[in-house]
C-alpha cells in the first residue's frame, strides 16, 4: 500500500512538515507496513520554505531585517540547491510581527523583503521563487525595491518615508541604483490570488482592511498607489497596474512584475513541481491533503484543490482533513476531493483546537485508515466471487 500525504499547515498551529507526519502516525497504526510520502504543500504564502525544505532538501538559513513597522524581525529564507532560493515575504513583511495594536497599513513596509532578497543575491542565486502572502504592509512593493536600490522621490527631490500612505506625494523614481544583478536573476513570484494593484478589487480595497485599514484609509492608499502606478508607467513605458495578481500582499506583485520582471505562477502549482508531487503519485493507492480550514474559498488556489488537480491526472482518489469546514465545503467534491473531514470531535475552544492539533490529526487518520481496511475486507470477497463466477461462465459443463 501506498499513500501520498500532500497537506498544507494549519496555521497557528502546525506547519505542513508537522501536520504529514501526524497523518503519516495514524494512518501506519492501521497499516504498519504501509509506504508513506509526505509532500508537505504550501500555496506561495507562510510555510512555503518549509514545506519545500522538508520536500527536496536544502538550508534554511537566518538573518535578521527590518521588519514592517521598522523593528529588526528574525527572518529566514531557504537554498535549494542549484542556484535556486524560496522566499517568503511574510518571514520578513508578515503581519504576524506586527501586535495587533500596532498595526498600521499606512505605514507598514516591505523593505525586509527586499534585504531577503539582496541575501540569495549573495549567495549566488540565480532563480529567486519569491512567495506572496501573509502581509502587513500595503505599499506596493515600495519598501522592498528601496531595499534594492530604487529610489522614491517627493516634487522637491526627498526620499519617501516607509509605508503605502507615503507614496501619495511620489513625483520620481530613480532606479539607477536598482541591484545589477538583478538583470541576471530569473524571479518567479508563487501567489494564489488574481487581483490586479488598484480599484474594488485591489491591494487597498479586498486586503486593506485585514491589516487594520480603515474605510478612510482604504481609500488613501488605493490613491497612494494609484500615484506609484501613474508614476512607474512614465518611468518605465509599459503600466503594469491591472496586472492578475499584482495586488498580492499589499501589491508587492506589482513591484515584483513591473521592475524586476517576474513571472507569475500559482503557488500550489510551484511548490507541487518543485516537491515532485506528480512523480509521488505514481502507483499510489490514496492521497491525504487539507489545511486549517476548508470551505468554498479553498477552490481558489488553495492547495486541497491543487493537490487533488494532480492527483486526477495520475488517476489517484483524495481524502482531506481540515480542523474545520465553512459553509460551502462540498463543491470540493466536484473538484476531485471524494471526502472532507473535520477534526474537533465536539465542541471545543479555538484554543483547544490550535493545542490539540497534532493529536486530532493523528486520531482522524487513524479512524480513515481503519474505514479503509473495512472498506477492503468488504469489497474483497464480492471481488473475489465475481471472479470466481465469471470464471465458471466460461468454463464448459462436464
């Protein structure tokens, strides 16, 4: 037997590396001798590094960088091997560095990013997968090309303060000083969203208000970045702004495509080829995917869906475990996910659910596997007796 657990993290709880081998646990206390891979998943967004480290091997390497209110953050990033780096830019940008009482959209920035990238620089990377996702910062990118040489510059020649709200008064940009050797990198941005930088479904409006913004300021900053992007159009010859996807993370997505050419890709769709997800897949009797929570919103570059995408090519049935699921749930089903479950086995605190995860997930695998084992026994001997009569129809009497 073989079986493939493709899962995502569950966040504040378990990263994906964690949440595999907790369904690894149970399923092998009902099958022993069963052949677990685990291909911990990510979608481009917080857990990419990880789960891509724990998948094909690498470093996971440290330094510390500015983080989105200015504050030096712990940040990492990971080498793979071959001159690839992973990223992401919640590690240096994210949201959760910021105490909810500080949180300020106006003012966030993505300038540790930028140091993260200037660090695989170094070490001599030549493709940059840069993971969008998880942000505090709503400035377009602004901080992060600052980081790498790129300067923002008010009607009477002064650098731009950090944040969004900032780029209000933008008259220049002076990209000179952007990093060589950039020029030689390939940068593939992994993003599970398609909203363009400005407008009802930009960076500002849809994400906004998650990083604290209000009404008010929803609409400073969608201004704010409609400048930027008014201002990088005569810069550069070409207006990037409506873009699918360049509204990820704050519309660090429109920095990345308009000045450092990226390509875009789905995350789930990146970290599945990088992993050898497909290759996984071959001969496997099952695949064990989920993420915290499951709902209508996870056919939308999800990884539950893009795990299920490749399992239906290799012709491999899918099971997912979710700590829990939203209303809407079963179009999963239709998007080759056969059964969804949750975990909580009644009612209990989010807290409870966060602290007992690992458990949950171990004890749900378990309660699977023996359903499997039943599901075998019970379609072994119908199997076996039609065997058995088709074999006596083609025989001739005596």
């Amino acid at each position: 037997m073989k079986i493939v657990i493709a899962p995502d993290s569950f966040k504040e709880s378990l990263c994906a590396p964690e949440v595999a081998a907790a369904i690894a646990r149970g399923w092998q206390h009902v099958f022993p001798d069963a052949e677990c891979l685990l291909r911990p998943m990510a979608d481009g967004g917080e857990g990419t590094v990880d789960a891509l480290l724990a998948a094909v091997g690498g470093q996971r390497r440290e330094c510390r960088v500015r983080g989105p209110m200015g504050d030096p953050v712990a940040a990492h990033w990971g080498w793979l091997g071959q001159g690839t780096a992973v990223i992401e830019m919640a590690a240096a940008s994210g949201l959760h560095w910021v105490p909810r009482a500080r949180r300020d959209a106006r003012l966030a920035s993505s300038f540790g990013t930028g140091e993260l990238i200037k660090q695989a620089l170094d070490a001599g990377a030549g493709r940059i997968i840069l993971g969008l996702g998880g942000s505090a910062s709503n400035d377009g990118g602004a901080g992060l090309l600052q980081a790498l040489g790129v300067r923002f510059l008010d009607a009477r020649g002064r650098e731009l303060g950090p944040g969004g709200a900032a780029l209000a008064a933008l008259e220049r940009l002076d990209s000179s000083g952007l990093d060589a050797r950039l020029r030689e990198v390939r940068i593939e941005v992994a993003a599970d969203v398609d909203n363009p930088l400005c407008g009802p479904r930009g960076a500002s409006a849809v994400f906004g208000p998650q990083k604290g913004a209000t009404p008010e300021q929803v609409a400073e900053l969608d201004d704010a970045l409609g400048r930027f992007a008014a201002v990088a159009a005569a810069t550069l010859g070409e207006d990037h702004a409506q873009f699918p996807g360049v509204g990820a993370a704050g519309g660090l997505g429109f920095a990345a495509r308009a000045f450092l050419a990226a390509s875009f890709r789905p995350g789930i769709e990146l970290v599945a080829e990088l992993s050898g997800l497909a290759a996984a897949m071959a001969g496997a009797d099952l695949v064990i995917t989920g993420e915290g929570r499951m709902d209508v919103q996870t056919l939308h570059g999800k990884t539950p869906v893009g795990v299920a995408r490749v399992a239906r090519h290799a012709g491999v049935p899918v099971i997912a475990l979710a700590g829990s699921l939203g209303e809407g749930y079963q179009a999963l089903h239709d998007a080759g996910i056969e059964a969804a479950f949750s975990l909580a086995p009644g009612p209990i605190s989010l807290e409870q659910a966060l602290a007992g995860a690992a458990e949950q997930l171990e004890a749900r695998a378990v309660d699977i596997a023996r359903l499997w084992r039943l599901a075998s026994r019970l379609a072994a001997p119908r199997w076996q007796g039609s065997q058995d009569n088709a074999g006596a129809a083609g025989r001739e009497p005596n």
